[in-house]
C-alpha cells in the first residue's frame, strides 16, 4: 500500500524528509537533560558548587527552549506533508470518479465514496503525519534512552530485557484482534452515510408522508451498529494501556528496590538514580507512542486499502487511443443491441434494431419498466452494450473520444439535478465561454425565460442546492436550456417534461420543430401528446422493440400504443 500511495507525497517530500530529521535533534535535546539533572545532583549538590548549579540549569533551560521550537517547527512541516498527502490523494480520488461509468458508480456506491475520499482520507493524513513524528520519535528516544540507562548501570538496566518484551507481544496480540474490527468501523461509516444521505435528499418526501419516525428509526439502528462496533473496537484497544501502565510500574518498582539498595551501599549515585528514572519514563512513555501509533496505523491501513481499491477501479468507458473528435451529424443506429445491468444476471434490452436519420424527431414511449432509458444512455456511452453497436453519424460510438461524443449528444436525464450558484452558472455548464445572450436564447427555447425575466436579479438569481427553490417543471425547462447550450447534433429528453403543463410542453415542441429542426431529437415520454407529432415513434415493452412508426400508424398497428393512447384520452376526457 505504501509504495502504492508514496508517489502522492512528491509535493511534500521537502517536508516529509527534514520533518523526522528534525524531530531527532528534538529527541537529542530530551535524552541530554536527564544526564545534566544527575550532574547537578551529584556534582553541583555534593559538591555545594552554587555557580555550577547556575550553569548547568542555565544549559538545560537552553536545550528545552530550543527543543521546544524544533518541536513546533517539526510538527509544522509533519501537519503539512501528511494533510498534504492526504489532499493529493482526495484530489486524485475525486479525479477517478469523475471518469467513472454509470457501472462503477452501481457498484460502489455514492454512500461510500463520499466516505473514502473524505473520512479514509482524512485518516491516512493524521497516520501519515503521526509516522513522519511519533514513528520515528518514539524508536530513536527508546533506543537513545536504553543506550544511556545501560551506561549509567547495565546490571540494572536488565529489567527492560523483560518488560519490552512483554509490551511488544501484549500490544501485537491486541492489534491483530483489533485490525478487523477498524475494517467493520468503516463499512459501519457508509452505512450510516448512506441512511443520512437518503433521508437528507429525500426529506421533503419523508415530511410530506409524515415517515420522520421510520427515518430516525433507520438512522438509530445505523448509529448503532456503528457505536457498537466502535466500542468493542476501543474497548479492545484501552486493555492496552492498563497492560503497559501495570508494566511500567512495575519497571520502576523494580528500579527503585534495586537502585535504592545501590545507592544505600555506595555504588551508585544519587543523580545517576534519578537520571535512569528519568530514562526509564522515556522508555516507556516511547513504547506507548509506538503502541498509540501502531493501533491508529492499523485502522489507517484500512482507510488506505478502501482509497486504493477506488483508485485502482478502472473506468469500463474509457476513450479509444485517437478517438473520433468529431460527430459529423445526428444520425443514430442501433444493430441488435442487447445489454445487462452489471450486477444483473437479466438483459435489460433484448435485440434493439433501429436507425434515426440525422435531424430526425423521434419518441419512444412504453410502460414503466420497459428499459426506455437504458436505451438512450448507450447512445452517449453512459453504459456500453452487452452485444452489438450503437453508431452515431456512422461510426461506432466506441470509436469516440468521450468527450467530443458527449459534447454532441447531450442528454436531459430524468433527475433534474440544479447545481448550486446563480441560472447563469448553471447555463454555463453547457458552454463556459457563452454570453448572457446566448443564455436567454436557449432559455426562451426551454420555455424557461418566462420565469427567469420575472426576477429582479434575472441570470444572477440564486439556484440553491439541488434547485429546490424552483418547481418542478421550472427545474426541468432550466435542465433543457442548459443542454440546448452545448448546441449538440443530438439532443435526448428523458421523459424531461413530465413535470409541465401540457400548453407549455406544446411550446417548447413547437421551438424544437421551428428552430431545431438541424438536431436529431429523442423524446422519451409517458404522455402521447408529447411524442405524437414525432417523426418516429418507437414502442417498448419489456426490454424489446414492440413497434415502431408515426402516431397514425402506431394506432392502426401497435396494440400497447393503442392501449396507452386510449387510457390516456380517457383519462383526459374523465
């Protein structure tokens, strides 16, 4: 994993480098102020040497204060590399799902990317900061601090052959135990994440069936698992500390029976007693650093496997070496097109054949259920046929740069999805370089300007997130206007008007007839009267092509569409 991540930290290698160097005079400085407390004490004290004390004081005061600053100053550079790191990574990460297919996005799901490239990231930082700090801190004071307590008295010095021992095979017992257990925590974290993410989106319509009891209930048997999970993970971890406290007691009693009988019989100071104490607390305390940092690398090793399995998923669309850059026309042709959801084992569309001519209007309408929009994302490569081609202007829609195919063939999908900002941002996602005038133009194509000219601020009114401050239908002509924008050879509505008034509707037919009469236009539609004047109408049932010809001839041939139309104007005249 490791030398996976590692080519993240170049920005930061600077950092990552003098951050431990630096941490080792810190550690210098805090091995040397024992050593000058035992010389005070049995040179300056014994000795009744006044200026000595003064002296010796005044250099530790000094060392402390310098240590104290290379401290901050690692710690600076320490936050920088590992934080850094982790932003590289969350970049990186949030790069990749951009590339994603809609068949990586069904397979990891939105809940738990939002938690991999946000919790996971984060936690790799704070490990990769602790590993440039505590991980070298705490071996090099364990190691500096046994060198000096084996010089002050090696036979006392013993006494760690056995504690650090005990503590090293304690704390592995306890982090093998624990490691699965910080997996769980994470997956714990995306379920809950999706509970909240569902509930938050769809609160209007938790509200409207007054469900806030059903919601609270999910999220509580979320949060729950989670808390449990967490605790039986902590509570694992905390036998830790109990364990290395009772060892390093222990150690110190041992000490202080041993090096107190020395003392009494003359063999050994007083200063050098107190300065291997001194060492002893070091020991120690750098054992529980390495053990504190080993269970927080434990669950970063776990963050760091869910970062890389994003990072390694590879896009199943991905643009051909030399893509096509450029769609010469809106033709469209489907030959024996069959496709299966990737985690399905059933076709969703079964020997799809059919041809668009370019500039060709065209609706395809049929019960729900009947795989209507699934036809139409193969057409921009939002999914890839199982079997079969899907040509646009002639050319295999796999022969494409995806870009340049999906700037031609632009789609309004069912969600009507507003970004956060003003009208004209959202426009701009269409064309970044456009002016306000090519904006209103498009927007009078949607049917959209009748409501935007009404604001005092026009273009600059505000869309709050997800558009919740507009209608339905208003956010469904703004998503029309925002596709219209990118002037596309191909321009597709999933059942995009659903949410308008049928006079409104008619208009913006009527604009698509008149001034778009150049764009092959694809009307995906529950309503007759929005696809009857088409071209072409292509009937679905259950995943096949169930007829296909005009309004007129559709009702003289076609059963399903002569069912849906006579339902429809029932319904119109009841």
């Amino acid at each position: 994993m490791i030398k996976k991540l590692l080519p993240y930290m170049e920005k930061y290698k600077w950092q990552a480098i003098l951050s431990p160097i630096i941490i080792i005079i810190d550690v210098m400085g805090d091995i040397f102020i024992p050593y000058l407390m035992s010389l005070i004490v049995d040179v300056g004290i014994a000795n009744q040497d006044l200026s000595y004390i003064f002296k010796i004081g005044l250099l530790m005061i000094s060392i402390t204060i310098a240590a104290t600053i290379i401290a901050i100053f690692s710690t600076r550079l320490g936050a920088e590399a590992g934080f850094g790191f982790a932003s590289e990574i969350r970049r990186e990460a949030y790069k990749k799902i951009q590339d994603f297919s809609f068949a990586n996005l069904d397979e990891l799901h939105t809940s738990t990317l939002i938690t991999r490239i946000t919790n996971d990231t984060n936690t790799l930082g704070q490990v990769t900061m602790m590993t440039l700090r505590m991980a070298v801190r705490s071996p090099f004071l364990l190691i500096f601090a046994l060198i000096m307590a084996f010089r002050i008295n090696a036979s006392l010095a013993r006494v760690f052959l056995v504690v650090i021992p005990l503590m090293v095979i304690g704390t592995f017992l306890v982090l093998k135990k624990a490691r699965p257990l910080f997996d769980m925590m994470q997956s714990r974290v995306d379920d809950i994440n999706r509970v909240i993410r569902e509930n938050l989106i769809g609160i209007r319509v938790v509200k409207s069936f007054n469900r806030q009891d059903y919601a609270e209930d999910q999220f509580k048997e979320k949060n729950d698992n989670l808390q449990a999970t967490s605790l039986e993970a902590i509570s694992l971890i905390v036998t830790v500390m109990p364990l290395l406290n009772l060892l390093v007691y222990s150690c110190i009693l041992a000490v202080l029976w041993f090096g107190g009988a020395m003392v009494v019989e003359g063999s050994m100071k007083k200063g050098a007693l107190i300065s291997f104490i001194t060492y002893i607390m070091q020991i120690m305390m750098s054992l529980m650093m390495l053990s504190n940092y080993f269970m927080q690398a434990t669950r970063g090793a776990a963050s760091a496997k869910r970062i890389i399995e994003v990072l390694e998923t590879e896009p199943d669309i991905v643009s051909p070496e030399n893509g096509i850059t450029l769609v010469e026309d809106g033709s469209i042709d489907f030959k024996n097109v069959c496709f299966k959801y990737p985690l399905s084992s059933e076709l969703a569309l079964k020997d799809i054949d059919f041809s668009i001519a370019s500039g060709e209007r065209v609706g395809i309408i049929g019960s729900t259920g009947s795989s209507k929009s699934t036809l139409i994302q193969l057409i921009p490569r939002l999914y890839d046929a199982s079997r079969g081609q899907v040509l646009v202007a002639g050319r295999d829609v796999k022969d494409y740069d995806i870009k340049a195919l999906r700037d031609q063939v632009s789609v309004v999908l069912q969600t009507n999805t507003l970004f956060s900002g003003t009208i004209r941002d959202n426009m701009l996602w269409g064309d970044e370089g456009a002016d306000d005038e090519k904006i209103i133009w498009a927007l009078k194509k949607a049917q959209a300007w009748d409501f935007v000219k009404d604001y005092e601020d026009g273009l600059g009114h505000l869309v709050e997130q997800g558009g919740t401050n507009f209608s339905g239908g208003q956010r469904q002509r703004l998503s029309i206007a925002r596709s219209l924008m990118k002037n596309p050879k191909v321009l597709i509505l999933d059942d995009s008007t659903s949410a308008v008034d049928v006079a409104t509707d008619a208009k913006i037919r009527a604009e698509f007839k008149k001034d778009l009469a150049g764009i092959t236009t694809i009307i995906i539609a529950q309503r007759v009267s929005s696809v009857m004047d088409a071209d072409k109408i292509i009937v679905m049932e259950k995943g096949q092509i169930n007829a296909m010809g005009n309004h007129d001839a559709l009702l003289e041939t076609s059963q399903v569409y002569k069912e849906i139309y006579s339902s429809q104007q029932k319904g119109l005249a009841s």
